[in-house]
C-alpha cells in the first residue's frame, strides 16, 4: 500500500532552493541539548556599517541552506523521529490500509502518483506521556522545546547587551513576553495552555517552533488544490514558496481527488507543521454529501492523516445544533466550509454534531499522535454587519468548554476566530477569547476590517491581523488578495505572506517584543547611511525592493548614490541631516539633550566650522565635493 | 507671458476617462443651493438584488460622466470663479509676471509647453470675508459648504429611512459624526477650526469637499516629477487616474524644471484641492542652495502659486532653530524634504526659521487667495526608533500656537503628522495633536508600523493609516509601494489609493460613520447571492476583482454559478447557508433569537421539509437540482 499505483507522467515537483539575498542560514546548538542543530538566518551588512550580521528567525528550512541537499523525491531528513524514539512511549505499527476513496477515488492518469518512500507510523502507547502538554505537565522539558526556545531568542542576548539599542517599550496588554526565553519556560507556557509546539510524532521532517502569546507571533499561510484548479506540484511547491518567505506554518486545504497523496509529498519535505481540515476529506470519502458523514468515517480519517504526520487539525467541534439557527438572520450566514458542512449534517439530522458529542473519542486520537486542536470557528462571522454575533460568541463559549476537556485528556489546543471584523469590535474578540478559552493561543483568519475592496483582502486583513496581534493573537492565518476571488497562485501566496509578516511584526514591536526593534533598527540605520543593498537584504522581501529601486535607479552606480531615488540629488534630506549629524553629534554623548538655552553657544561654535566645510551638501565618501547625479 | 514660449514636441496628455464598471455619475442640487449640481456615484445592482443602487462619494470629475466633453487643453469649466465673484470681496489683477526661474530656467526643448489659456488672477481686496474660516466666523454659509454637506451625505437619508440596516455603532475618541451632515454643520465645524475646505480662489475648476474629523476621512495621492523622472503628462494623467480610485486631494509635489508649467497643468484639469510645498520651487530658484533662501523667494512663490489656484500649502515654519539639534541622535535624523531644507538653512545661518519669524506675512498672502495652510511635520520620525521623540512633539507644540495665529489672521488651517510609528505609539500622536492644535484637522502620512518591508510600505503604513483614522485623523496621505525606493508610476499610484481607500473606510466604519456600513453589507449580501457582478462593481477596484476572478473561474458562466472559486461546488457554505436559511428564516421575525429549548420544536418541525425537498445542495435559481460544474 501507500506506494506507486501508476506511471503516469507525474513531473517531480521543482521547488526554490538557495539562500535569500544577502543571508545565510546558520546553526546553533542549545547549552540544553548541544546534538541539535537550530536554524537562524543572518543578514551580512556591508563592511561600512561596522555592524554584526542581524539574526532574523528563519522558518524556511533546508531549503535555503546551499549546502544541504535537496531532493523532494526523498523528503527531508527525519531527524526528529529519533527524539521522539528517544524518550519512549511510542510505538511502531503497520497503520492503517491505504484506501482508493483516500484519493476520492482516483485512479489511471488522475491519480497523482503516490511519495515513493513509505514510512511507518508512529503513536502513543500506554500512559506514559506522548504530546508536548503531556511532557510539559509532567515538567519534562523535550527537545522540541529546547528547540523552539532557542529560535525564538534571536537577538535577544544582543539586545541585552547592546548600547546603541534604547530598550524595547510597549503595550502588551497583559502578555508576559519575557527578555529571554529559556526552554523552561517554553514548558511553563504548555503546561499552563497559554503555548503549544505542534508536533506529531510522525512528522519527523518537522524543525519544531512555539505558538504562544509570550512568543515571536506566528503566520500560517494556506496552500491546496480544489477540484477547480491546481496540481499536486504546485503545491508541494507553494509550500516550500510561502515557508521561503516566512511562513511559520502551513495548512494544506486540498479537497477533491489525490487529497492523500498530495498531503504525503507536502509533509515529507516540509520543515514546518501543516494543518488540516479532516471534515474536507472526509466529506470527499462520502461522495460530497454532507448528510451521509459517519463518526466513524471521519475518526478514520483522523488515524489516517495522523499517521501521515499532519501537525495540527481543524476541528469545528462548536458547531453545534442549537446555534446553527442563530445565523439565519446574518448577512451572510455561515462562510466557514467546514462550519457549513456540520450545519448541514446536524439540519440534516436534526441531532447534535458529532464532533460535539464524541469529541472525548477525537482526544484520544489526537493524543496518540500528538495532534494538536485547532478548534475551528465555523460560525465565523463572513461580513462586516455579523461580526461579533451571537452564533459566534455563543460558538466560542463552546470552544472554551472543550479546550478544558482536550487539556484534561492530554492535547494542545488553539482556538481558531475570525474572519470579518471591524475595527472597534476586534479588541472584544481578543478579550473574550483570552477569557473564554483559558488563554489558549488564538490563532485569527484577518479579520478583515471591511468587506469592499475583494482583491485586495490581505490589506484590509493585514490591519485587522496587526492589530490583534498586539492584543494578544498568537498566531495569524493570512489572507491573499485572491480572497473570494480565486485560488491564489505563486505570487499571491508571496503577497500574503510578506503582508502578514508585516502585521506579525507590527504587533511584536507594539507589544514591545524585547528583540523586534533590532532589525527595524538596522534598516533604517542603512537607509540613511545610504548602505542600499543594506536596505534591501534586512527588508522582508530583498527581490521586491531591489526591482523597485532598479524601475527608477537602474544602474549599479546609484545603489552607493548619496540620494534617494524620489527626491533626487538636491532633496535628499537624509544627507542634510548627515550634516546637522555632523555639526552636533560629535558635540553630544549618546541620549543627552540639550536644553535651548546652550543652543546659541554650540550654535556659535559650529557657525564657522560648517562654512569652513565649504556648505558642501555633495560629498562623496572621502569628504570630496562631487556633482550632482541628474 | 505664460503663453506657449516654444512649439517642442509636448504631447497633450492623454488622460483616462469613461465611468468605473457598473457605475454612473448622477447629481442632486442641494434645497439651499439649486444651482449647484454635486456629484456623486451610483453603482448599480443586477435585478435580482431588488435593491436601490449604491450610492458613494464621488471625487472623479467630469472624466467619468459620459456626457462631459474633456478637453485637457482647455481645462475643467471654472463654474466656480462665478460663485466667488458672486460674493464679492475679491479684485480680478494682472498678476505676478512670469520669469524663467519658475521653471528652473528651462528653456528651448527642455521647458514644457505652457498651459494654452491664461486666467487672470483674483485676490481678496479690505476687510471682507475672503476665506472660508472668515466666512463661517461670520455666520455665512458659501456654496463651497453647501456643496461639500451635500457630497458628504450619500446614504445617510436611505440609512436612516432604511429598515434592513442595523443602526450603526462604533467608537468614534470623541468625534461628534451627526447622523445628516446639514451646510450650517460645515460652516460650524470650519468656524470652530475643525475642518477645512481647500479651495483657493482661483481654482475654478474645484469640486469643493471638506476635511475634519466629523466627517469621511479623506485620502491624499502624491504626484509630481523629479530631477529624476517623469514628465508634464505623466504627472496630469496621474492626477486624473489618482482621483479615479478615490484620492480626494492630490498633491504636487514636482521639483526640478517645469514647476510651473506642469502645475498650470494639473490645475486647469483638476477637480479636486491640490496641494503643494512652495518651499521645493523656492529652493530651485536659488539653484538648490537652501542657505541663499530668502524670505522674499519664498513669498513670491507663494503668490506665483497663489495666482494658479493651489489650494493648500504644507509649509514647514514649526522647525525651529533649537529644535534642529534635538534630532541629532535620531536614527534616521530628518526625513522631511522641507524640514531638512529649513534645518539646513537655520543652520547655515544660525538664525531662527523665517517662515516662523515671519509667519504673519504669510498668512496674510494664504489669506488673500484663501489657499489652506498644512502645516508641515519638517521633524517627522522616519524610523521606528525615532517615533514621538522630543524633536517631534516640540515642532508640534509650535504647530499648535501657529494654528492660533493663523486663525486670528483669518486663515484654514490643518497638520501634517507623521510618518514611522509603532502601532502602540500611535494614539498618543492624535490625542497630542488635538490637544495642542485646538482640534484643526489632522492630516498623516501613514503612519508607517514598520520599518523592515520597503516594497510594501502600503501596507505598513495602511495599518496605522486605518489606525489613526479611526483615532481621528480627517486626512491620510498615501503611500505607495514605491516609497522608499522610487517614483510611483501608475501601477502604484492606483494600488496606494485602493490601500488608502481601505484604510479610511475601515476608519470610518470603525468610527460609527452612519451611512459607512452601507457600502459593505451591499457587497456582502452580493457575495452571499452570488451576484457576482455585483460583488465586483461594488468593490473599491472592480477590474482588479473582475480580473482576478476570472484567473481561476475564466467562464462568463462561472459569474452567475452558485458557488466560490475557492471551494469548488461541494464546499460552498454560502449555499449551505441559505438552506440554513430556507429552513429557520421564514419561520422568524428579523432581530429575534429562539431560546435553545425552543429549537427541538422548530427543528422537528421542519426536518421533514428538508428532506422533502431532497436534501440538494444543487439547486438553481429556479430550485431545480442541477449537476455542480466541474
């Protein structure tokens, strides 16, 4: 089972390799745990910023490493399964047959061809502990944590010691982001709920990383074929895309046929968690009729993308029978797929979900492998006017009641939440989820904060997920501008993941991230010493930036110019300051001020010093009058 | 003078015209002014809708309207010099004489070609109201306020009248939005400092509107040629193409040759305020050495500008002298074009500014013509690091007693803010600069949340544009993705005003704008019917919606199919949700809620319907089952 069904042209899928510009993907090993090897990516400045190389966090995996082969036919190295091995509690077993409905059926030239390597699954035996909550709450601290921990310091420590940095402030709105973060309290923050490392035990390609409000805040970039368009490459290559650029997780959204084979290839080169929706596939499994959805199909389909590795699912267990009423008066209903679908199965039936009343049976799958919940929003609002509703408050409330119980059973939990949400009523998600669901990381889709500008939905999502972010959102599930539109492509999946980096990294800085400032520091530092390329490799997408300088500025000559390309030579206000840098600075000691009445005299002092200079705006590197550019 | 000085090949610009998809420009007369025909758009719906069509602000000018012949080489009708003469207190006058130094002593096949029709200046003559702010102060309501109140409205009698809408809410920090925006509500508000309408005496060509917090927040698109780039009709087809997405002010912000005469231009064509900063063409006329300014350059280029009809003026007289050295230890020093100018002049003199020192002069010339002041932010932070530092609040607080005397001279007055600011700093800008300002409008570039994605500075500076709006900040001024980098072409100038136009509406929403949500739960409720036309003619940039839909679903037939592109025809929960509804809507009254123990009741009592019907998903408009599309 499991392996190549048929020949037909499949082509390998091709995906990005090579480093960012300007960076390099470098290792550490944690005092903790010296055998593991954490990825960080530093960003090499020019020799005359007389500065260290800037350490960013780096999710894209081996990808960006030239001096790691990749082949996709193969998958990533499985390193991690050794550690789970390692600490005992798991079991080797033949899993599950492979079934033809795994693939909707597919068969001939429609089925894609299956990932050529199989590998035996893993999964918990016994009571000793499996999930990183279970570890947690028995004060274990796993390797995973230690791994997540020392990514997330990145900059710290030179934070800390650093003169030139004023320290972070903010307004964190009660998280408790500490100035270094210790693998101790990667484990606190699960054992409390408030964090979680999704991390299946079967997923041993995985470089493991910490979802938590005290923590770097996350993206999740959505990728999946539909049964109207894409292919299983294109995936597998969206993937390794939208990690490229910085996301921290991916959900893999695939419906329609080859929904199993596509899913292997994604995970086995994937160093991030991928999420699921199981209800897609299982809806597959029963020929699309959300009515004929069995428990038993769906607790099949659990054991069988858990077997594959998926880190984390989407499970709208709130959905429950008395609230689906409570959307008929909304603009726009329910518009959460899998939301939908337990509503139409509950009308159908005229019974209580069965995700709902059988969630202590889903735990325990989701224990066995280390599966986290992600307890879906299905009652999301999909406008503007239904925000804040009934239905999704009351479906909320819900959620928080089985984050309780999936804690007493041993599993981490996240909470989805929207979706459409004005401004003023986004605050009042955050505060209620913080309340309602014990703290468990909140993990948001946007909001978008209106509902007129499709084709541009990462924007108007972009403000909605900056903005909770620093409330307290741990993670952010982004939103490309084909949003209601269309299946995004390529690009799009680019634009929404640098979109929501920029919300992600919005919010560490308002939230006073102790590190976050670093590379706002550095950039702007090169934008006015002019160090252009400086400028573009610290920017969060270095190819963009290039071309945009280039479309005005296109010769080598103007990337060490002493102007920027909007003003031209003779506006250039950042040389001016230059100037007013060196007429005071040398004056000053670093965060002094002056008070205005010893102005005249520094003043005085300066007056013929700066006219000595010849009131030269243009000079060149060596003090050199030199023409203007025109 | 100012006659065509040569016959060099100048292409007239070409300038886009036609209405924007689904749309049509209509025009009420408002009961107190019936001469006045205010434009307006109306976006109408597919039959099936059974609704009204969507009225929204218009600020595109006759090029939308069919019916209106362009002719970009005569100009815009100056309908409005009538109601200005009509009012008196003004004298027609020869006007400045042109000289060479207005277009940087371009001469030959370097000067462009002068405007074709030369319109004699007015200017304001005693002691009679000349300004908007005078007349207000007198208790006279002008055409200009009637006409900017009945532009303001749209939607807000249907909102009112309209059973379906739930009443707006929202958190306004203390605006006062009235529910019907009435003439004498605009001469309050500008009589009180509050709001502005920028309208120079000479603009004839203008469509009047108003800026203040009490009302829809405005967007700003730059334009303007460098020493770099770009030409005479690149920059008027911008402004045209600018105001068709929705900038509702643009600004000029042309350097190097060809001022004048590209201004000439884009005034005669434009219907919306234009601003400028005089300080940039004083500076070319003392050949870019900002030490030989003088007072006497730079107010004959007030008055040079004055004659054409600029509206409003940023002018930087809040950098101080002693406010210079504050900015020394900043990160990225000063970022303002014009504050670096004045900071290097004080400098080089080691005096205080003469746009402070002699501020009263120059109000009396703003005064004259009535052109707005904008008060320029010369110490705006350009980093994250740099963000509400003394430098910044102290131009400030200068801004602030300047707003008094230009009132006391009879002036309009409003202030620029900045700039780079982390979210969690952001309200302190606007609170502090209502505080210090007397609550004269305010008016930011972004503010961008972070500093490390140039290429995207759209988006970060949307966030706290959004932000701020809502705070209650009456103006944004765009950015675009080339901030930063480079000179926005047409691409940019139309993504950084849909970015805009997301941020203010999102602000106005957020702020509890009555007639705001109307726009949005139209689209929405298109979205939900799957009127997908609709959708797209609703939406700030219907081609780009149109054109993205169609990447994924090309067919015309997928625009009327009852299913998303996204989820293929098995997951469309919007069709799941109007079963949801078919079931429990009919059965309820608008806004009601069942009890839960009342649902066992009413579900029992249409299970049998449902399954009645089939249990289909698939139905088509007609309730017959139909296959789903592949």
């Amino acid at each position: 089972m499991n392996k190549p069904t048929n020949q037909a042209e499949f082509p390998t899928p091709t995906v990005t390799t090579g480093p960012l510009a300007g960076s390099s993907r470098v290792y550490t090993s944690p005092k903790a745990a010296p055998h593991l090897k954490v990825p960080h990516r530093e960003i090499e400045l020019h020799p005359t910023a007389m500065e260290p190389p800037v350490r960013v966090y780096d999710c894209s995996g081996p990808y960006t490493d030239p001096n790691q082969t990749i082949d996709v036919e193969k998958g990533l190295p499985r390193t991690r399964i050794d550690w789970v091995k390692a600490r005992g509690g798991v079991e080797e077993y033949e899993g599950r047959e492979l079934s033809p409905l795994d693939n909707g059926g597919a068969t001939g030239k429609y089925l894609a061809r299956a990932f050529p390597v199989r590998h035996t699954p893993l999964r918990g035996v016994g009571s000793a502990p499996v999930t990183q909550y279970e570890f947690a709450k028995a004060g274990i601290i796993t390797d995973e944590m230690i791994y997540a921990a020392e990514r997330e310091n990145l900059g710290r420590a030179q934070a800390l010691h650093d003169a030139h940095i004023r320290h972070a402030d903010g307004e964190s709105f009660g998280a408790s982001v500490p100035e270094f973060v210790t693998p101790e309290f990667v484990r606190d923050e699960i054992a409390r709920g408030r964090a979680i490392i999704p991390a299946n035990i079967n997923h041993g390609e995985l470089e493991p990383m910490v979802i938590g409000r005290n923590f770097l805040v996350k993206i999740n970039a959505n990728i999946g074929n539909s049964a109207v368009a894409s292919s299983v490459e294109e995936e597998v290559d969206k993937m390794v895309w939208s990690i490229r650029w910085g996301g921290d997780t991916v959900m893999d959204l695939s419906t329609g046929k080859n929904i199993h084979n596509t899913r292997e290839w994604i995970l086995r080169n994937s160093p991030v968690p991928i999420g699921t929706v199981p209800i897609y596939q299982a809806l597959e499994k029963v020929g699309g009729v959300a009515e004929d959805l069995t428990f038993d199909i769906f607790a099949d389909t659990l054991i069988e993308q858990a077997e594959q590795g998926v880190d984390y699912f989407t499970i709208h267990a709130g959905v429950r029978l008395a609230y689906v009423p409570m959307t008929a008066d909304r603009v726009t209903g329910i518009v959460s797929r899998g939301g939908s679908i337990m509503a139409k199965w509950c009308l159908a039936h005229h019974k209580e979900s069965f995700l709902y009343e059988r969630f202590d049976e889903i735990c325990d799958i989701m224990r066995a492998y280390d599966v986290s919940f992600s307890l879906g929003d299905g009652l999301r609002p999909g406008s503007i006017a239904d925000a804040n509703d009934r239905a999704q408050f009351a479906e909320l409330e819900t959620l928080g009641e089985l984050t309780q119980l999936a804690w007493k059973k041993g599993c981490q939990v996240m909470i989805e939440g929207p979706g459409h949400v004005p401004m003023h009523k986004i605050k009042a998600n955050m505060d209620k989820q913080l309340e309602t669901c014990g703290e468990a990381p909140f993990y948001t889709l946007g909001p978008l904060t209106t509902d007129i500008a499709p084709g541009y939905d990462h924007i108007t999502s972009g403000i909605g997920a900056a903005m909770i972010g620093w409330f307290g959102c741990a993670m952010l599930c982004y939103v490309t501008p084909k949003e209601h539109l269309g299946l995004p492509d390529r690009d799009d999946v680019k634009v929404g993941v640098i979109t929501y980096k920029i919300a992600a990294h919005a919010a560490d800085l308002a939230k006073g991230h102790p590190a976050a400032k670093l590379r706002d520091d550095a950039l702007s530092r090169a934008r006015f010493e002019f160090r252009w390329e400086d400028q573009f490799n610290l920017s969060l997408d270095p190819d963009t930036a290039r071309d945009f300088h280039d479309q005005t500025l296109p010769k080598e000559a103007h990337k060490v110019a002493h102007f920027c390309s909007m003003c031209g030579p003779k506006f250039c206000s950042m040389k001016i300051t230059q100037e007013i840098r060196d007429e005071f600075g040398s004056a000053r000691a670093p965060n002094t001020s002056l008070a205005a009445e010893d102005l005249d005299q520094a003043m005085a002092e300066k007056a013929e010093e700066f006219k000595a200079k010849g009131s030269q705006i243009y000079l060149n590197d060596k003090g050199e009058t030199r023409e203007p550019i025109d």
